[in-house]
C-alpha cells in the first residue's frame, strides 16, 4: 500500500505543473489573440451579427 501511495503521489508531483502550464498556455493564446487585430475584427463582427439578431426578433 506504501508503494502504491508515493507512487501516486509522484504522478501528481509530476502531473501539476503540466496542468498549470495548460492553463497558462491558454490564458496567453486567448490574450494574444483578443488583442491582435484579427481577434478585434472577429469580435467586432460578431457583436455587429448579434446586435442584428435582437433586431429581428422585435
């Protein structure tokens, strides 16, 4: 039973840095690409459509 404890202790040792570097990973895309100019265009576009949508369903 020790064995199997330091062993799943040392895959979670191993494990969580990974994940936090995910997370990382994918907040600085996200960032990157909202504030890029295609990110901008892409989120003015969709808002415009949105706001189109509303319209047509008064």
């Amino acid at each position: 039973m020790g064995e199997f404890f330091a062993f799943l202790m040392q895959m979670v040792i191993y494990m969580v840095p990974f994940v936090i570097l995910f997370f990382v990973i994918q907040a600085a895309v996200r960032n990157g690409i909202n504030y890029s100019e295609v990110g901008k265009y892409i989120k003015e576009k969709r808002e415009a459509e949105a706001a189109k949508e509303v319209k047509k369903k008064k």
